[in-house]
C-alpha cells in the first residue's frame, strides 16, 4: 500500500516512531484519564495505518477523497457525493529543508508543515487525496496553495473566503459554496439531492453536538477530562469517519457525565484553568497544553479552529430545497470567527462567554509564529481579557522543541501571577 | 504649525535632520543628474516643510485631506471631490518600540513604519488628514488598520480588495468603489458630478502619462536617469500636488529627451540593467538602489506599486454617466497585479514585459522582510525569470542599515554572474 501512495518508507517510519514516543510521554503517561479515551489512543496509533487502509478502501469503491487545511470547507458537501473529508498533515516538523525550497523561511510552521509533508513523502492522506481544497484565509495560505497546486499537479481547488462578513462579502461566499458543490459533482459525477444533502447535513450536525456536549462538560471544576485528551478528540474530529466519531465521543461524554456526578477530575479540583485561544494546533501539535498541564495547570477550552470554532454552531437543518440547503451551509460556515475577517469582533465576544461559561482563571493567547492575523488580533484579545479582568498570556511559537524550557518558564510565572494552587 | 499638528519636535528635528544627510550622501552625491531633478530635491527638502504648510492652507479652504497606503485607493475620486490626496508615512524606521506596543515585532517594516510615525508623533501627514483609507491588500495591514483606527480615534475607512479578480470579486471592488465615493461625498458635503470626476479622471491620467513617459526614456541604453532619481519620483508622486508633479515629471522628460538623442546617460553604456520587482519602497527607503548603483549597475525600472504597478494603465476616460466612470474606475485599478490577488499570474507577465523593455540584464526581487505576499510570489517570479533567461535574486530585507555589508556582497556577486563590466 505505502508504495502505492508513493510514501518515503524510510523517513515516515522515523517519523511514526518519534510520534509514538512522543504520545507515550504526552499522552499515555497521563494521571486517570477516561476509559473512552481508549478508543483515541488506538486512532492515533493507527493515524498512518488502518485509517488509510480505511481510506484506500473506499477508493475502490469509487469514493472521492477531499483534502483540507480549514474549518472553512463544508463537510457536508463533501458526505453528500459519498467522499471522505480529511484534514491534511500539518502539525509537525518535517520536512522543512525542502518546503524552503518552494516557500520563504519566515512562514508559519503549519504551512510549513504540509509542503514538508508532501514534498518529503510523508501524509499519506494528501497522497490519496482526490482534491486538496484551499482558502483564502490568509497571506502565508492563499499563496503557498498555488505553489502547493504544482507540487501536487493541478490537485488544488481554492474557496474565497471573502474580507468582510457584509453582504457583498456574503454573497461571494455563499457562490463560492456552490461552486464547491458543483465541483463536487464533477468530481465524483454524482449529483447532490435534496436526500443526501439532509442526512448528510445531519451527520455533520451530530458530530458538532458530541464535541459541543464535550465541550461543555469541561465546564466543571474539576474538569473530568485533560486538555491534552479533550485536544486529541477535536484534532481526530478532522480525519475520522465521522458516524463512528461521534458515537465514540458521545460514549467518552456519557462517562464524563459519571465523573461529573461523583466529582471526579483528572487532576484536583480548585487548579488553574486556562482558556487558549488563537491560531489552530493540527495533530501532533501538543506543544503548549503539554507545557500547561505540565505546570500544573488545566486546559479548559480551546477558542480554535481545532477547538470551539469548529463545532461552535450547528446548521440549520430546517431547509426544503437544495439552494435554500447551500444558502444555511453558507451562512453558517460565516459564522466562524476567523482572524481572517475585519473587523472580528464577534470573536472577542466568544472569548468572552467562553472565559465565563469555563470559568477560566487566564487566557493564554497562542499563535503559530508568522501567523500574522493572530498575531495582530492578540492585541485586542488582551483588551477583552483586561475587560473582564482575566490575566493574559501571549505565547508564539513553531512546532520546534527549543523553546519548551523558555515557554514553561514564562508559563509558570502566568499561573503564579494567577496564584491559584498552580504547584503541582 | 507644528504645535497645532501634535507634533513631537525634537524627534521630529532630529528624523529631519537624518533624512537630510541621507539624503546628501545618496542622492546629491550623483554625478551628471538632470537639471530636472533639483525640484524634487527641492519637494524632498520641503517634505515636512513647505507641503505641509499647503495642506494646511487647502484645509483652511474647507478641503478634505485623504490619507492613504496602498495604489488601490481611487486618486479620481478624492480629486472629485476637492480633496488632497497625500500617501502617509511608511518608509522609515521610526518609533519601532512604541509601534511594538500595539503589533507584534514580526510586522514588516512599512506597517511598523506607519505605526511608529503616528504612535511617535513623527507624521505631519497624518495629523492633517481627515480620513485615513486602509485595505485588505495584506494580513498585516488589514489587521493592522483595526489597531491604527483606535490610534487615529476612529479615522480609518477600510475598502476590501477581494482575493481573485473573477466575476464576484469584480462586482465586490466595483460596490467598494462606490462606497468610497459616497463616503468622501458625506466627508466632504459635496457631490461628485460628472464634470469633476471626468476632470479629476484627466488629472491622475496625465500624471500617470508623465510617469509612463519616464519609464519608458528608462529604456534606453545608458540611461539617461538613475534609478535612484526615478525611484524618487514615484515616491513624490504620492504627496505632492498632482498638476504641478506633471508638470514637472515633463520637464525633467523633456530633458532626458534630449539626453536620449545625445547618447548621454547617468553612467556608461553597457553596464548591468537591473530590474527591481516585488514590495513597494516608500519614501525615504532608497537602500536597495543605492547598493546596487553603488555597486556599479543602473536600476532600470521598479515592477512595484512605488512605480510600475501605480502608473502602468491608464483610466479610460471615455465615460457619459457618473455611474459608467465609477465602473471604468472600477476596472481600472483591478489591472493592479497585486500579490494580494490568487492567482496573480498577470504580474508575471509584466514582468516579463518590463524586463525586455527596459533591457533588463538581471531581476532583484525585493521583499520587506515578513511580507508574505511578495516573498511567496518569489517563486513564480523566478521561474518567470529562469524562463525568460535573465538571472535572479531575492533579497529580503527591512529599513536598517545593519545588513547593508551583507546586501552589498550579494548584489556585487550576482552583478558578477551577469558579468557585463559591473565592476564600478
């Protein structure tokens, strides 16, 4: 199979081993973790295994693999030709030498990260993939997408996401949505009815409430679950089957729900709990929850793309027709609050009734280095944090481990500053 | 005046006073410069001086001053409406550390630059101006402006540039347009009629005719102008008055002209043409063409919005109705191959155009340092440049002086691979 998907067998079985090893320091040697979370480990393990055979399967059955980089991309256009929606590799450190060969040194590393990916022969996902679609969510994206479309020979389709959330800019998208749709259809010569729209609107819906009962049963103090494992869900919510996604996150939730009534946490009640906002963490990006929960600290939310803004908002399934159907997707991928789109306000506002609703003791402000929306909107993050008088860190940083030592320091001294039993 | 303006004068004395030996050492420093440009020198010596005290009086005249940043901003439209159009402060390093409060270090030096000249009190252009028009050409500047809009209390008018120049990008920048016209309308109490807009039409069209006609005498071999004195044009060419600037740019043709026909140029014939293309150089940023005409070669023309992108094509000034010249406008400014569009192949093409026009013997593409647009861009400028078989190369740098050593042995070096009596 791997020598199908001309994968560099090599390098990417280095590549799984540092990723087992890793997930055995972050992941397995963490204290009283959920039994759901079981089902997760085995996902991970089997992240370039059985997934992709899962994959390669349904190829042979004629599915369409789609290839993506942003929560901006609707899913349910995607189930509703049968294909496979997955998020591309772009969390680790690979092959950055020969991703500067196509883009500038000062590029965050997530982008890095998935032209190391392809151009060192490592994700066998974009291998298998159909269609890779783009977008225009940032400078560092929008541009390497068309270096990207020659490193992939032609495989990439770019949505326009448009500057501003006003009715010019509403307009473009929601023509943007069909025209994905009908490429959709080209693709896979199929064609979207009513039918399969509902019930694949449905199953996507599904999913958003399983990662928002998730989301909100982090909510209790103690938290039942780690940030480390609540991160892993939301990051796995990106390239699993969907349908048994969400029955293994329902089942994780259910046991939550016992911890939640007898008061059992992952750690002791009463430590700190951060909220982290900011630029997404594509797996195995573990870096700052490990450095946070190493300091002794809880990790409540994460104000996302890997996180809450994924799931934040259901669609509207109430629609009668197809073009009614892709006005409610369209209108409800606009409401991601996106550092892409000024103003964004509306993010802030999210910020804020998350602080609240997870009772947050600090918000730590995360963005990937050269990540410059981020970056840029940090500024009036930390407003909104002095506004409703919630301490506020800000951390940039790459997929390197250099600076673990200098960000756990600094991430000590914030949970000092919020002196609230954080020694663990 | 300077009081009235919020002027910090001692900073302000000392920037001048830097500026001006600057100026000497690069640019009065040149030999056989054309009679022409002692206006300019002149316009550069007044650049907080003179001009400002017009301004001034204009607004003392119940005239609208118009601050912008970027060449996508309708010069036709203020014009209409009586208004002053001045391209705010952008091109030193100033007021870095107060500028850091509010963006974050890794910003390229333009942004940082319009920043610290407000932050720091250091811009009189900004201080006069009535309305400050951002865009959404960059992550940087499109975040950035939300930030510069609380500095300036509420200044800042944002037009969106769509992301690709297809049908719905078009109809969105064509709505902008006519949002910025009805915004100066309401600034200004006055309506933009027919008469004025096709007069403000022929306005900007013979200073774009003039500055065409600059470029072109640029074409012959040796140059009759540096590239530091047409550099300085285009940079005036955004503050000064645009009758007078026209009037002058052809003076000054008229006498390279005749230079022209005498065979006579700035340096010998023969040596090293270089074509500079990539992020624009704002006003006192010189630092690329004085090393390499320093280093013996001849800047033959600049493929950037301070040049080349900002005069490039004419309005078409054939229009009957007030809404027709809207939609000409329209179009006109979506010629701007900008780095911000996906695709931008068009850029490649005149950069193709300009390079055997100009005679070019060699390609600098110029990137400000963190501006991901125009570093990632480089890619396909230089497969541009290996397809056409001129040498290349990409220089990314900010506005200090610290990499000067550094730029200067890789500029030196490529003249040498070009190897055409490059030794000065």
């Amino acid at each position: 199979m791997w020598k199908d998907l001309d994968i560099n067998l090599a390098a990417h079985n280095g590549l799984l081993s540092v990723l087992s090893d890793a997930y055995k320091n972050i992941y397995l040697s963490q204290k009283k973790r959920p039994e759901g979370m079981k089902y997760f480990d085995f996902v991970v393990s089997e992240v370039h295994g059985l997934r992709i055979e899962e994959i390669v399967e349904a190829k042979k059955e004629k599915r369409k693999v789609i290839g993506t980089f942003c929560v901006y991309v609707p899913e349910e256009l995607v189930l509703s030709v049968d294909g496979v929606c997955i998020g591309l590799c772009a969390g680790a450190e690979v092959g950055s030498d020969e991703a500067e060969k196509y883009i500038p040194r000062n590029t965050c590393a997530l982008i890095k990260a998935f032209m190391g990916f392809k151009v060192a022969g490592l994700c066998p996902y974009v291998q298998t993939a159909d269609l890779i679609v783009g977008e225009t969510t940032c400078d560092g994206k929008k541009k390497a997408y068309e270096i990207f479309n020659e490193v992939t020979k032609g495989k990439v389709f770019v949505m326009e996401i448009p500057n501003k959330k006003d009715e010019d800019g509403r307009k473009l998208w929601s023509n943007e949505v069909k025209r994905f749709a009908k490429k959709l259809e080209e693709l896979t010569g199929k064609t979207i009815t009513l039918e399969k729209l509902k019930e694949a609107a449905k199953t996507v819906n599904e999913k958003r409430k399983a990662l928002q009962r998730l989301s909100m049963l982090r909510a209790s103090d103690p938290s039942p679950i780690s940030g480390l494992d609540a991160l892993l869900v939301n990051q796995v919510s990106f390239y699993d089957d969907p349908r048994r996604f969400t029955a293994k996150v329902n089942e994780l939730c259910d046991e939550l729900e016992q911890r939640v009534k007898s008061g059992t946490g992952v750690a002791e009640k009463g430590i700190p709990r951060i909220l982290i906002s900011g630029s997404p963490m594509a797996i195995p990006n573990w870096k700052l929850h490990a450095i946070i929960e190493g300091s002794g600290a809880t990790v409540v939310g994460e104000e996302s793309c890997v996180g809450e803004r994924n799931f934040r908002t259901s669609l509207d399934e109430n629609f009668t027709s197809i073009e009614e159907g892709m006005e409610k997707i369209a209108a409800r991928y606009l409401t991601i609050n996106c550092a892409c789109f000024t103003p964004n306000v509306e993010r802030l506002t999210d910020i804020e009734d998350m602080s609240r609703q997870l009772k947050a003791d600090g918000i730590v402000h995360y963005a990937i280095q050269f990540c410059t929306p981020y970056m840029m909107e940090a500024f009036k993050v930390k407003k909104t944090a002095d506004k409703i008088n919630v301490p506020f860190l800000r951390i940039e940083t790459d997929y390197s481990m250099e600076d673990m030592g200098q960000l756990k320091t600094r991430v000590e001294a914030f949970l000092e500053v919020i002196g609230k039993g954080a020694h663990a």
